[in-house]
C-alpha cells in the first residue's frame, strides 16, 4: 500500500491525488482588504473540499514569470491567517513557498505539506522541513521567476531535470527526511519552452519508473496548453483536463490543478476505465 506521510494525514497513493490550488496573492481579490481577503480565501477552500481536492495549497507568492519579488513578511501576513481558519476543515493543507522563515511560520500553525518550487535551496530549509512531520514537494526550475523564461537551455532536459530532481531527493533523505514524505516535480513552465515541457511530458512514465518516488505535475492553465491551442489563460480548462488525464495515465501521484470539481470528474471516469 502507498502512502504519502502528509503531516496530520496518511494519503492514499493507489489512485491520483487531485491538489487544488488557493491564491491568496493580492491580484487574486479585490479590495485588498485584510478580512475579506481570510473570508475569500476561506470561501474558496470550502468549494476546493466541496468538489473533491485531496489537498489545498495555499500560495502567497505569485511565481508568474516576471513577478515582482514578495519580502518575507508580506507573505507570511497572507498566508499564515489562512493557514489558521483552513485548519478546522480537516483536509490536508499544502504552503507554496521558497523561502525558509515562511516555511517556518507556516509549519509553526500545522502545515502538512511545503510545496518549494526550489526543492528546499534556501537557507536553513531542508533542517527546518526535516524537524517536521510535513510532506515535502521538490520541483525543479531553471533560472529564478523573473528571468526563467528567457532564454531556457538544456543540452538534454529530461536527464538534467531527473538528476536534479534525484540530488535534491538525495539531500532530503541525507538529512532524515522520510522517503514516504517526498514529492517530485518537473516543474512545467519552469524556465522551459514548450519543447522542454512536450519531452518532459513524454517522459513522465520514465522519470516515475527511475526515480521511484511519486510526482506531483502542475500543467493547469498554463502557457504551454495555450500555445498548443491558441486558447488564452481563462479558457484553458478542456485543455488543463487532457493534460491532467495524461499525467494520470502516466503513473503521477498528485494533480495539481485549479478547476477540481471538474479534473475530479475526468479522473473518476479514467479510473473507471482505464
Ligand atoms: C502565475 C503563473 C501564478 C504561474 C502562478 C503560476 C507549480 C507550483 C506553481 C507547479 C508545484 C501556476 C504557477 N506551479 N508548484 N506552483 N508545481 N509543485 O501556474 O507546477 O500555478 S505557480
């Protein structure tokens, strides 16, 4: 039986966990009010559960490329109110953050998940994870936010993503990190152009088969769906839903996606199915 040790929770890892994602990055309400912004992101997250998400990830960064960093604080006094007001909801909660004093301030209030887009680089964060009971996801990403999509390069992308995807796993479980607590991630849009994500794709049942540790993939609108289609950024969902089913069918362990009750339908019938 596979399971992911995610803090509070054991997760079940024989069928595809769908991750729904909750932004609470200012672009993402309105006023910019302090309690209407708990009460939006409270809002959502009780739709998320409605409609099946395994897993809430709960991001105060907006990682878009070309985004203006976010200091540390102004981070921590999104996130970690929210944090707080999800936890009575009993469903296993996910913090998107690079940076070790958010990390710690989120695992402070009972995190049970940290989703690093720079798999624990940052000072002091793979101890600090390691003193945790939290699951941890390492994604991979070339280059930083602002500048990633610039001029991605690789000489041979899936070998060089699955080997730094293999040394960051390796440092997780040199410094007492379980295995059955690790995600992997490729990174998709991660300082990769649309022929750096199509081979990654294509080599996600190989990249599961050597590194022997479950995948988390997050395709869900992202600009690789629309170069394929044409569609723009809020009318990718058709799009984000094949890509989900193929990842799926793939062998990942954790959907990462923003229209759950919908990727939950899809792989309802993929599962039935397949
Ligand atoms: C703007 C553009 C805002 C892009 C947010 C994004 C991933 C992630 C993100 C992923 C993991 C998005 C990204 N993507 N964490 N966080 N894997 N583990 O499209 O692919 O959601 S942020």
């Amino acid at each position: 039986m596979k399971e992911l040790q995610c803090g509070r929770f054991k997760l079940d890892l024989n069928r595809p966990l769908v991750m729904g994602i909750l932004n609470v990055t200012p672009d993402s309400f309105s006023d910019g009010g302090h309690y209407h912004h708990i009460d939006a992101a409270l809002a959502h997250a009780e739709k998320l559960l409605a409609d099946g998400a395994d897993i809430i990830d709960i991001g105060g960064e907006s990682t878009r490329p070309g985004a203006a960093f976010v200091p540390a604080e102004e981070e921590i006094s999104r996130v970690i109110p929210v944090i707080k007001a999800l936890q009575s909801l009993n469903v296993p909660l996910s913090i998107d953050t690079r940076k070790s004093t958010v990390m710690r301030a989120a695992l402070d209030v009972g995190v049970d998940l940290v989703n690093d887009i720079s798999a624990l680089e940052d000072e002091g964060a793979l101890a600090l994870v390691a003193k945790s009971h939290a699951a941890i996801c390492l994604m991979h990403m070339q280059g930083d936010p602002h500048n990633m999509q610039a001029t991605p390069a690789y000489l041979d992308v899936v070998a060089e993503v699955s080997a730094y995807l293999a040394a960051r796993r390796d440092a997780a479980l040199a410094v007492g990190i379980s295995h059955h607590r690790l995600l992997l991630d490729p990174g998709f849009g991660f300082g990769k152009t649309l022929e750096h994500n199509v081979a990654l794709f294509k080599a996600l049942p190989d990249m599961q088969e050597q590194l022997a540790t479950p995948l988390l993939i997050g395709v869900s609108r992202k600009s690789m769906l629309g170069q394929i289609t044409g569609r723009g950024v809020g009318d990718r969902m058709p799009a984000s839903i094949a890509a989900a089913l193929m990842a799926a069918q793939a062998g990942s362990a954790v959907i990462r996606v923003h229209d759950v009750r919908e990727t939950v339908d899809a792989l309802k019938i993929w599962h039935a199915l397949q």
